[in-house]
C-alpha cells in the first residue's frame, strides 16, 4: 500500500485538505541571512570570519557553545497529522546528524514544525500543527520553555528590540482572530497580542518597523494581498496592498524590503481552471512604505521561494531556479524569465543560499527527503546528496 | 421428403417432451445446483452476525484479513492480502458500494446484524465481480425466503465510555410473501484513555442510525419480485492522534435502493436489478463553525444477469450492467460517468470430481479505458473429505471521481490499476462422529501495476499518476473444528493465520501498514443450552508505518471475553457481557492513533 492507503485514505477527504495547505504553505525563510546581517551591525568587530567551502578542514571552534554550533540547522516539517517533525544538524566538518530535537529531549518535536527563529542564545521551532513554540538552547538544543498559552497556529518568529514576536493565525478556521504575539524573551511567555489581518506569515524587522507578509491562512476571505507594517514603539498596524500571496519577505542593502507575491489559481464556480494571477517581486520602501517596483511574473507564473545573497535575489517556479538583481524594474518584467540558471529533476519543496552553498530540499511527506547541496558559484558540477528528515523544508546557518 | 420431415419432428416433439419430464425431474432433484468454483470463501451465519455490531469486528475474528482503523470507531478500511483499501470491492446484496468518490467502504460503518449472510471470496475476480475485486470480495446478503412466519428480535446494548445502542428487527414470510425492516442505533463518547500517555481519545464521540426493508413477492414458482432498501445516516468527530489534537467531524448520509426481478422458469435464472444509490458526506475543519466541504454521488444502475443451465454440467452466465454516475463536491465540478460492463461465464462439470469456470469480462466507461479480464479457476474433490482448488485472473480496479475531478490536481488521463493473481488452494473436511472438522489452506501471488498515487508535481500541485507497482505473495490457512460431547458440552473453536509478504517493487520494501503474520482466534464453550463462553485472540504483527522502515508500530496479542446466559423457559431472552482487551494491552492499528484500553459491553437481547 502506498501513500494513498495512509494518506488519501484519510479519507481522502482529510488528505485533500491537507494537500491544501501543504499547497499554502510555502516553505522557505532567509531568516538566518537576516539575522546575520543585523548581527553585523551590533557586533562588527567580534563576529568570526564566515568559513569559505573548500576542501580544508577548517579549524574546530576550541571553545563551542554547544554541540550544534557551527554548522546548518535543518527543519523538516514532517508529514500532516504524522507528528514526524524533526530537526537535523550539518556540522562545518560535514557531519550529519538527524532528529537533534528528539535525541537531546527525548521528547516528541510536534506536528508540522513550520519554522525556527533566532535570538542570541536561543532558538523558537514554531510546530504549526501542535500548537505550540519550543524554545531552546540554540547550540546545546536542549528545552528551555514550551510555549502553549497564547499560541494557537505559529508560523515565524523573530526578535526584535528586546522583544520577540510570532505571526499567529489563531483558530485557522477564524478569520478574525489572528495575531502576532509579543514574547518576553526573559520569561518566554506571551506578553500580549497584536491583532491582524488574515494569515500573518514572515516577518522581516527594519529599525522600529516589523513587516508582516499574510498569505491568508485557510483563504477564508479569499488569497492574502498585504504586508502590514507594525510600528513598534506604538504597535499600531498599517496595511500596504500588494499581489496575491505575499509570502517572503527580504530586505537588501539598500533598506528595500523586497516581497515575493506567489499569485493564485483561478476557478470558476464548478471548480474549473480559468486564469491565474501571476506572482511577482515587489519592492517596498521601508522608510516610506511605498510601493516602489512590482516585477509581475510572465506568463502568469506562480513563484514559491525568494532567497536573497548579496545583490542577487533568487526565486523559483517549480523546479526552475532563476535569479536577478537588486536593481530589477518593472521594465525587465518581459525577461526575467528568460534562462534559469539551473532546473531541478524533482519537485522541491525549499531551497536556501548559505555561504555560496545551495542548499535544495526535494519534496517528501512519505519518507526521509533527500537535500542537494551545488556550489552557487558552480551549479553545472553534481551536487551532494544527503538523507534528511521527512518533509525538509528549511536551513538556517547557527553560529 | 414428406415422411422424413414428420418423423423429424416426430423425434424432435419426443425429444423436447421427453427432456421436459426429465428437466422437471431434475429440477425437483438439483435445483439448479450452480456448478463449484476454484475461489476459497469464509461464509459467517447470522449467529455470528448477531453479535457484533460492525463489519470489522467480524471480520477481524472470522478471517485473518488485517485493517487499519483511526482510532476506535473512526475510519476502517481494508487490506486483504497487502492490497490496497479500493482493491477489495464490497457488495450488497450484488450492488457494489465501494465508494465513487475516494475507491473504498469504511468498514467500521456497515452494521452486520440486518444481514443474513457475509461472504468473503478471497483472491482476485474482477472478471466475475467487476471494479477492485484483486485482494478480494465482501457480499453483505439477504437471503429471501417464504412461508417461516415471523420473528422478531430486539437488542439493547450499554458499553464503556458512554457507549449505547439498540437494534430492532422484525421478519414476517408467508408462502409468497416476505417482508424484513430494521433499525438500529449506537452511539458512543469514545474518550478512552490513550494507555501510558496523558491524554484520552478525545474528539472522538460518534454516532450512526441504520433503517434496511426487504419486501419481496412471489406471484408463481417462476417469478418474484424482491426490493431491498437502506438508510444510513452517521456522524463521527475525528479523533485526536497522540500528539496532535483534533476539532474536525464527519457527517455521513447513504442510501440505496434495489429492485429485482427473478425469473426462474425451467433451466434458466434470470435476474433483471435496478438500483439507485447515493453517497454524500461533510467534513467540518471545525465542529465549532458551519463551513464545510461535501463530496455527494448519485449512482443509477441497471442489471441484468441471465443464467442457462444446459444440464447440470454445463452452464452458461451472460450478463450486463450499465451504471450512470453523477459527482458533485466542493473541490469537484459538476461531472458524471457512465460505465457499461458485459461479461460471460462458462461453468463446465467434467465429472463429479472435476468442475471448472471460464469468466470474461469487458467494461467501457466514458472516463478511461479497460482491457478485456479474463479467470479461470478450477476445483478437484478426489475424495469427499479432501479438495483442491486453484485460480488465475486478470483483475483492475477503476480511477476515483476524486482521481479524475479533484480540483487542483486531478488528472483526466489516468489509467485502470491492474493486476495479476493466481492462487492454489486445498481444503479438507471430515467428520469423526461428535467432532468435525475443516481445514483449509491456500498459496496465493498478486502482481500488481499502474498503481494510483498521489505525487508532488512541478508545479506545487499534487497529483494522482499511475507509478506505482507491488508484488505480494503469501498463505492463508484457516481451521474449524466443533464437538459435541456428551450432547451437553459443545467446544468450537475457529483459527486463522496469514503470512503476507507485499512489496513496492521500486524499493523490494514490505509495504506500510502491511502485517507479516496475522492471527486470529475464537473458542467458545456451551454446557447444554446455558451459559456460552467465548474468547476471541487477535495478534496484531509489527508493521512499518513510513515507506522506508524508518518507523514502525509494535506487536501486540490482544484477547477478549464474552459470556452470553439465556433465560426464560423457551430461552427468548439472553443477557450477555463482552470484556474487550481484558488484559489491558496497549495496541495501535494506525501510528499514533492508539486502540482503547479495557472496556465491558452488556447486551440484552430478546427474540421470539
């Protein structure tokens, strides 16, 4: 029997909905990229030299933190309703080790870790499905708080001023109760909500101002189409409109906040395919919050992951990777899509640039995901595969 | 010229008048006796059906065809000899139920007691039966019978965890008349305890009305006509798993009805049906908020299968079927099907020992195409204690609406799954005055391909493409013995055991949720027509529960024990108590989603 005995016959019912929201629920974060940028301007001069990949060994850290420095954090998110959510860990010295989580707490990781966030000492695994956030010692792993009070369905964290915040969409079937709470990073408890739109996803901090990108949740009022802007000093929230599907949300040097906009299907009312809405890249201002390019995507094309390295930003339709610069207008929307830079054999489900590595997760909600890793600079050479948890979907840099 | 032409007809007259008596005669004496096949068939009588409330409970003690079930009380489905859940097909009363929308039957929904008969026919035999019969066949049948008066039968029932029901059914035949209704009804909170966990079964309340009406009319010794009707209506909150809680529910509505006529003259049997049947669910993501999603079919069907009996060693079956289906759901259009099938059976008796079947089958839909299915299958009976039976078919099993339709993702050029079985049997029965005995084995091989799955495309979307290809072989034996001793002690005792190897044949891995050895047990003790002990085993094997053997579900044995004491002079009355998993065995049939823990049932039941 095969994935349709388990998995469809949920009653086929169950799993088409899950097929949904595994369809929603676009996976991929540069929120280390972030963090690591925000880390170079508080701690210029103590930050440690970013290893290049080459074929020496580099020297370990004498005095590690924990035993998962130095390396790559690996979220899989497990399959629905499985409870098979694991974290793997990717040392600088090439050594893999799979489901961290369960290994240091002998404790089950959850259903549908959807993503991880940083502070300086810890590390917030929002688990989706178990309605809840595990917080813990980013190197060592080991438990430090589980956040239930206040958390319904937690997608992202971030830290921010002293304060941590996760995008929440309350009773998913709710559409007027989603949030983003604010965490005492001291106790590690909700301190209070900040109540918005439909279906907060990522969030990206610049100065005093946190982005909020909504995708829409369950789509009860329709495909999400802005990115509240939350100014936090006041908490008050405002609201840019932008293309269907706001999802990641990057910032580049020059202090735009950059949104990847997926686009939707479009079905008359016997469920007929009609049309879709393309995706785009849209550029905001994050001084002004105005929109100042939107790069539409041709040929209705629907994108589901932006990584942003450098002045390059790449993003991919399917298994196509394609990428462009900072500076891109609206005029270039015409040949954006001209040549991919690579294409990938299967379906991928996440893929993230860390130290001119590519990392790629094929799709696999059944059995342990495969990941890729290609040199950014090289992608014609074979790439390295490794065996990873089931459902792997992002990777974070921790140092 | 002339004189010829007479006494040609003079012979002809003689001959046709003389094999008229000798039909008759024969009539009178066989019955028309339908000529043995080569299928191995576990047949389970209303005794046994009487006292189980639902399908997977028989045939979880009476054969040794494994399941998988959510939960008690959730969803059951099927897997018999590895196979997948659509590829065992379920009639009733000849009607296939299996679902439109999603390929299989929840067996934890179809309530026993109304019928008179289940039969299991293992192994495959679409040519003979049609869509999905590759691991095997139920038939939930009612036998139509005159002139036995009438009878009723009355059940109360009160169990752990909030659990009750009752059951009602009356029959009434006089010698050309029949008529049979009943209604039931169960409900149950079933928050049992998760055993060595902290939480319970909760979300897991559930509850389901069942009305069936057989009426039949027979207006001469050729010709009856028989309706059959059935009402479902159920609910049940999903569940929560172990680890992840639950506010989701499932509503359920089904009904069917069936029109036959049956005409008997001479040497032929002819059963002209027509049908209609219809399936309709929702699914509430919450049960706290109105929104849900609905998947309904309307099926219309047409039927008509015509037996000849040449004499009684040769017999011909030809039949047809045309079934117009209309789909409608909130992630499908509007769409229908219509699906013609013709098929032929040629029963041959060589002698009284030899007997063999012939079956071809050809179905054109309008959403795909089938080849032409073939069986063959033969039995050998050297002695009258001892037989041996072997088959081979040709099997398929058709694409589901929510395959073809589901939107995004579904995929209008897929194709029939297909298989290949064959199967060798033997069987031997004896009795040795107050002890008998019967024993059955069977040898068995499934080659499979084309099989649907749902697969990420490069578009995000996942779709259901033919990929797939398993091959499972394995044996079955069952044994059954009875004895009477002293005409006041009587011993039963009923076991099967099955050894299933079923693999992916990309992988050579044993496919999830496919149990390697399966056993199952009941003895049951009776001291003259008093108390009766019964105590059922069931050995659950370890089964890997993610396509790589990464995870697995532990073996358990699991035991129960039911005591039943009739009272009242004539015995109408018989008060029963059934304690499930006496011994407290914490057990799972799906990852996570654990079995209850010890829990009683009392039962009265009155019948006159």
């Amino acid at each position: 029997m095969m994935i349709d005995q388990c998995q469809i016959e949920i009653y086929n019912v169950q799993s088409t909905i899950i097929f949904k929201i595994m369809k929603q629920i676009k996976l991929l974060t540069y929120l280390l990229t972030l963090t690591f940028f925000i880390g170079c301007t508080d701690d210029d001069d103590t930050l440690p030299v970013v290893p290049t990949p080459d074929p020496v060994i580099p020297t370990p850290d004498p005095d590690p933190l924990g035993e998962y420095q130095n390396g790559l954090l690996l979220l899989n998110e497990g399959n629905f309703l499985s409870a098979n959510s694991s974290v793997s860990f990717l040392s600088d010295e090439d050594q893999l080790t799979n489901g961290i989580f369960t290994t240091v707490n002998s404790s089950v990781l959850g259903d549908v870790a959807q993503s991880i966030g940083f502070t300086t000492t810890d590390a917030y695994i929002c688990v989706n499905n178990s309605a809840k956030v595990e917080v813990v010692n980013r190197y060592t792993f080991e438990s430090l708080a589980t956040i239930t009070e206040g958390i319904n369905s937690p997608r992202y964290f971030i830290e921010a001023n002293d304060l941590g915040y996760i995008s929440d969409w309350g009773d998913p079937n709710d559409a007027a109760d989603d949030f983003v709470a604010v965490i005492n990073l001291e106790t590690r408890e909700v301190a209070s909500t900040i109540a918005v739109n439909e279906g907060p996803e990522r969030l990206l901090v610049v100065d005093n101002k946190l982005f909020v990108s909504h995708k829409g949740g369950y789509d009860l009022n329709g495909p999400g189409s802005s990115v509240s802007v939350i100014d936090l000093t006041t908490n008050t929230v405002t609201s840019i409109a932008t293309m269907e599907n706001p999802d990641d949300l990057v910032l580049d040097v020059s202090g735009n906040v950059w949104v990847l906009t997926e686009g939707s299907t479009i079905y008359d009312i016997d469920w007929n395919v009609i049309g879709s809405n393309p995706g785009s890249l849209t550029k905001i201002n994050a001084t002004t919050n105005a929109v100042e390019e939107t790069i539409e995507m041709p040929n209705d094309a629907q994108p589901s992951h932006l990584v942003l390295n450098n002045d390059t930003l790449y993003f991919n339709i399917g298994t196509d990777l394609y990428a462009t610069t900072t500076s891109v207008t609206s005029n270039d929307a015409a040949t954006i899509l001209d040549a991919p830079i690579i294409s990938f054999n299967n379906s991928i489900y996440g893929f993230n640039i860390v130290d001119s590595r590519l990392f790629v997760m094929e799709t696999n909600f059944t059995s342990n995901a495969t990941m890729l890793e290609y040199s950014i600079a090289d992608l014609t050479s074979n790439p390295i595969s490794r065996t990873v948890g089931v459902g792997a979907s992002k990777i974070y840099k921790n140092e | 010229m002339k004189r010829i032409t007479t006494t040609a007809i003079a012979i002809l007259f003689l001959t046709l008048s003389y094999s008229q008596d000798s039909l008759q005669n024969l009539k009178e004496v066989m019955l028309y006796k339908k000529i043995k096949d080569g299928y191995t068939k576990v047949i389970i009588g209303d005794s046994v059906l009487n006292a189980t409330n639902t399908l997977t409970e028989v045939l979880q003690q009476y054969t040794a065809i494994s399941f998988k079930e959510y939960g008690k009380g959730q969803l059951s489905s099927i897997a018999f000899r590895g196979t997948s859940a659509a590829q065992t097909a379920v009639y009733w009363n000849g009607v296939p139920i299996n679902s439109m929308l999603n390929g299989q039957t929840n067996f934890n929904t179809i309530a026993t007691n109304f019928f008179d008969v289940v039969t299991v026919e293992n192994g495959g035999n679409s040519a003979g039966q049609g869509s999905g019969a590759i691991g095997g066949s139920v038939f939930l049948k009612d036998n139509i019978h005159f002139g036995k008066g009438s009878e009723t039968s009355l059940q109360a029932q009160i169990g752990s965890y909030d659990s009750y029901g009752f059951r009602s059914k009356y029959s009434y035949s006089s010698k050309d008349f029949y008529i049979k209704a009943g209604l039931q009804h169960y409900q149950s909170r079933n928050d049992y305890p998760f055993i060595g966990f902290d939480v319970k079964h909760e979300n897991a309340a559930y509850y389901n009305w069942n009305f069936n009406l057989n009426v039949a009319y027979k207006w001469n010794s050729a010709n009856s006509l028989e309706g059959f009707a059935h009402f479902f209506d159920g609910a049940n909150e999903n569940g929560r798993t172990l680890y992840v809680q639950s506010v989701s529910a499932t509503e359920d509505a089904n009904s069917r009805f069936l029109l036959r006529w049956l005409w008997e003259p001479n040497n032929i049997r002819n059963k002209l049906s027509t049908a209609y049947f219809k399936e309709h669910y929702k699914y509430y993501m919450s049960k706290y908020f109105d929104t849900y999603s609905f998947g309904e079919v309307d099926n219309y069907r047409l039927e008509d299968s015509f037996t000849y009996f040449l004499n009684s060693a040769l017999q011909l079956d030809a039949g047809f079927s045309f079934q117009y289906s209309e789909v409608e759901g909130s992630n499908i259009p509007e769409q229908n099907r219509t699906q013609t099938e013709f098929h032929t059976r040629l029963s041959h008796k060589i002698n009284n020992r030899i007997a063999y079947n012939v079956q071809w089958r050809k179905a054109i839909s309008s959403d795909f195409s089938v080849p032409h299915i073939f069986s063959f299958d033969i039995q050998y009976e050297p002695a009258a204690f001892y037989g041996i039976k072997a088959n081979t078919a040709t099997n398929f099993r058709q694409p589901t609406f929510n395959d073809l339709y589901w939107a995004p993702g579904g995929n209008l050029d897929l194709n029939v799954e297909k298989a290949w079985t064959i199967e060798a049997s033997h069987y031997f029965k004896k009795k040795f005055g107050a002890l008998s005995l019967f024993a059955q084995q069977s040898f068995f091989h499934i080659d499979t391909e084309d099989l649907i799955q749902w697969q990420p495309m490069d578009s995000g979307n996942w779709s259901p493409i033919n990929i797939a290809k398993t091959n499972h072989y394995g044996m079955e034996c069952s044994l059954k013995v009875d004895y009477v001793y002293k005409s006041k002690h009587l011993f039963q005792l009923q076991a099967n055991y099955a050894y299933t190897i079923a693999e992916d044949e990309e992988t050579d891995l044993q496919l999830i949720y496919v149990p390697k050895h399966t056993f199952s047990s009941v003895v049951n003790y009776r001291f003259k027509k008093k108390l009766n002990t019964s105590i059922y085993w069931n050995y659950y094997d370890d089964m890997f529960t993610i396509a790589d053997h990464t995870d697995a579900i532990n073996s358990a044995m699991v035991m129960d024990v039911k005591l039943a004491y009739p009272i009242g002079i004539k015995k109408p009355i018989t008060i029963g108590l059934r304690i499930n998993n006496i011994w407290n065995t914490a057990y799972l049939l799906y990852d996570d989603r654990p079995m209850p823990d010890r829990n009683i049932q009392c039962t009265i039941n009155y019948n006159f």
